[in-house]
C-alpha cells in the first residue's frame, strides 16, 4: 500500500526541504506541490542582483529533479481556502486538492508602508524574482537609488545597489539603521563606516509623498524638503502568507501557531517556515523566525514528522548574520534582552564590536561587528551561533570574557561546544545541501 499523500504549499526553502526530506526517509506516498512561484531561494536574490550568479542558479529544484522524486505539481496555482473537515484545499481556479497531511509552507509577503505614490513603477519591492528582475532591468550605473528602509533585507541588497547604482541613499523612519538586529552602538559603528564609503543615511525620517519628477521620483519628506531618486526600494517589513486561512479553524497569532511537531492546531495540517510561529530555541516563547535556517529545519521536521516519525523540533534560534560594504554583522539569540547581563567591548581599530548577553551561566544573545576578511570575525560567527545555540555553562567564562572580549575560542574550545552541537542533523540524519 502506498504511502499517505503529502500535499505540499509552497516551493520556498521551508516546501522542498519537506520534499526532500520525505524522500530521504524513504517515504513513498503521493507528493503534490502546490505554489504560486516555481521552486527558488529568495535568499541568494542579492546576487542575482550583483550579477554573481544568473537566474538558473537561483533555481532549487529543476523538473527533473521533481520528477525523480515523483512530485505532481501545480506551480503558478494559489490556495485560496482551505476545508479542514474534508481535508482538501481549494485552488484559485476552482480546482480542490485533497491530501492525507498538509505541510503550509507559503512563506511571507513584503508591505508596503501607504505613501502616496509608492505604487509607481520605479518603486520595487525586493522580495521575489520577479521584483529582482524589475530591479536589476530598470538600475543603472548613474542611478541614485533611495532605500527605505534600513533593516536586515536591506542590508542583504546593500552589495548588489553599490555595484550596480551610482548613489545610495538608506531612508529609515527609526531614530538608527538595523533598529532589530543590532544595538545603538553597534548602529552608531555601522552608519560610520556607511557614510565614509559614500553612502547618505537618513534615519528618524518619515516619507510622505513620492511623485514623478522628469525621468525619475521626487520623495518629500514630513520636514518638507525632498530628494530626487531613479528608482526607489521598499524594504519596509514583510507579512506572513495566512489571509487565505481565513475561516479554516488553524489557529494563527502573527503565524500559524505549531507545536514541537510542526503541527497546527489540526492533527494532519502542519506548518513551516515564514509563515509558522514555532518555539524560540533561546526563549521558550512562540515567535516568527522569518530566516533560512528556521523554514529549513522547519521543512525537514515537518516532513520527518509527516513520515510517520516521531521527531521533537528543540527550536530554532534568531539570527542574521549580513555583510555589507565590506563590514560582518551578525546578531544572535535575545540580542536586546533588557534583562540581561551585558559584556561588550569596541576594538575601534578595527572598527569591531562585541556584546555577549547572559542569563545565569547562559550566553542568551549575541552581536558582532568587525570589518569583512578579517578571520576573528569568520571563526568568531561560528563559534557564538554555537555559544548561543547550545546553551553552554559559560559561568567559569565569563570574567575571562569581560577581560579580553575578543577572546572566544577559549570559551568555545573549553566547554566542549562544537561535540555538543554535532549530534544535532535536526532529523538524525545529515541535511544534503539545497
Ligand atoms: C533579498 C532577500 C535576502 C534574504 N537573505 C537572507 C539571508 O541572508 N539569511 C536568511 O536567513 N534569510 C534571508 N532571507 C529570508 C529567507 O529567504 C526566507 O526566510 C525564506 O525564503 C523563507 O522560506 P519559506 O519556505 O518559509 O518561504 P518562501 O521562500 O517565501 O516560499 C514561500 C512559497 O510559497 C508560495 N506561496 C505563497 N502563498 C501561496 C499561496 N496562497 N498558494 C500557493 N503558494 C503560495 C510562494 O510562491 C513560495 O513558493 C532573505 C530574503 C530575501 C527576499
């Protein structure tokens, strides 16, 4: 008898690591992918956008490789509705598809903030394909490009505007840039390097109006002066993909509510990635982790769990790690837990920055700023993910750290972090690479 048949929403890292994974563990039940966009990872767009890589490379499974794998598809299709009862989702043209178990992995949308004008077509998002194409079509090598918004997307794409566009300017309606992933210091450090490599940055300023002005934009500002751009970037937020679960009966908050299975609130309906709030490995609370390396683990516990076995996600941890204009960033964990114990330390030489957070013996949260290249910031990336991620007693630690906060191999090396992490394949099993 074969297997149960998998319906799988969406084709994003979260969708084909759960097809992935179900073959892997052998499972042979019916696969059906559903999704609006054909497979690919948002996350290398900004290469695309540099022109280090070109569009099949941005392709995570080609035809052929899902027909290897046996997957029925209907790409360029939405879910519309969904009907728990008799467990089939419904088709935006009218077609039902039912399924043994269900696996939502439909990710998130960018937002755009209402500002008059901001519908205009030299005002990209950058978040799919389709808007790295725009992007990449309409750039020139004299454009003055505005970036609004100045949060971690931002930063992803700083590389491919710097390459591509004569000016950059970063507009951010908070008092700093990065005001989620990194500190007021770590900020203060950051917009520095950014204005000595030519960038203008405007922060605590808020747009009001964007209109055309000759070939590009005008954007007018709640002071009331303006600036003139050629095209504009709207990296101002994104929202999990649920409106059309309205009525379903799954449970949602800012995402579908999972259990330590990836489960919804109904038995056969499971979500992962973007659009699944699971447990924060740091904190205990249900959160939103709209990262990589969340919708890939996400992917392989739903589907391993959708394979019969019986496997517990630990959960996973926040984190962004970014370099831009030749500056590491990288923050971790309870970043900004107000609560907690704080060591941070600048080494203004070279131009790094430290700051490790600690509940008890425990490394909660973590940032780090060091120019790119340098290898204490390659190695030491590596090793606070691990710190953070594993958990360690760091109590004996800690005053060694306060002392030379540059020092983590010690630490790292001391309490034995790496053999604690290398049993964890999240399934048992070593993740193939996408
Ligand atoms: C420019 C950029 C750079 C990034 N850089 C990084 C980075 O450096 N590090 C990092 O950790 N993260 C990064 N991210 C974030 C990362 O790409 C996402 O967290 C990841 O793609 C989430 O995977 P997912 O499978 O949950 O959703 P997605 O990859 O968004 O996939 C969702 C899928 O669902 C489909 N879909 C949506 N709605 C429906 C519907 N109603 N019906 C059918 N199909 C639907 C979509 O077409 C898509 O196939 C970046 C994102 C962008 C845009």
């Amino acid at each position: 008898m074969a297997g149960k048949r998998h319906v799988i929403l969406g084709s994003g890292t979260a969708g084909l690591n759960a097809i992935r994974t179900l073959r892997q563990l052998g499972d042979d039940g019916p696969i059906v992918l559903v999704s609006a966009e054909a497979p690919y990872s948002r996350m290398v767009l900004p290469y695309y956008l540099a022109r280090r890589i070109t569009e099949p490379h941005v392709t995570t499974a080609t035809g052929r490789q899902l027909d290897e794998w046996g997957v029925e598809r209907q790409i360029g299709r939405r879910a519309e509705g969904l009907d728990t009862q008799a467990a089939k989702l419904r088709l935006d043209n009218g077609e039902d598809v039912a399924y043994d178990d269900l696996l939502i992995a439909t990710g998130s949308s960018a937002l755009r903030p209402p500002i008059p004008g901001a519908e205009h077509a030299r005002c990209f998002n950058f978040w799919t394909l389709d808007d790295a194409k725009g992007v990449s079509k309409t750039i020139s090598p004299d454009a003055h490009v505005v970036m609004v918004g100045a949060g971690f997307i931002s930063f992803t794409i700083l590389n491919g505007i710097l390459e591509r566009a004569g000016r950059l300017t970063i507009v951010e309606v908070a008092p700093r840039i990065l005001p989620r992933m990194i500190d007021d210091a770590g900020a203060a450090l950051v917009t520095d390097w950014l204005i000595e490599r030519g960038v203008t940055i405007r922060a605590g300023a808020e747009i009001t109006r964007i209109a055309e002005q000759g070939q590009g934009l005008r954007l007018t500002f709640a002071e009331g002066d303006s600036i003139d751009a050629d095209l504009v970037l709207m990296a101002t937020g994104i929202r999990p993909n649920l409106g059309w679960l309205d009525g379903s009966g799954i449970e949602t908050n800012q995402g579908i509510l999972v259990d330590e299975y990836l489960r919804s609130n109904v038995d056969n309906v499971y979500a992962a990635g973007d659009v699944a709030e699971g447990r924060n490995r740091v904190t205990g609370a249900r959160e939103v982790h709209a990262i990589e390396p969340t919708a890939m683990e996400h992917g392989r516990i739903a589907a391993a769990n959708m394979a019969g076995k019986k496997i517990a996600y630990p959960g996973s941890l926040l984190m962004n790690i970014v370099s831009a204009a030749g500056l590491d960033m990288a923050s971790f964990g309870s970043w900004d837990d107000d609560g907690a114990e704080v060591i941070a330390a600048q080494a203004p030489a070279r131009r790094a920055y430290r700051k490790y957070l600690f509940r008890g013996g425990r490394m909660v949260g973590a940032i780090l700023i060091e120019s790119a290249g340098e290898t204490w910031s390659g190695n030491d990336v590596g090793m606070l993910k691990g710190l953070v991620q594993s958990g360690v007693d760091l109590s004996a630690w800690k005053s060694h750290l306060a002392e030379r906060p540059f020092e983590i191999k010690k630490p790292y090396l001391a309490t034995g972090t790496t053999a604690r992490l290398l049993p964890e394949t999240i399934i048992g099993q070593p993740s193939p690479a996408m």
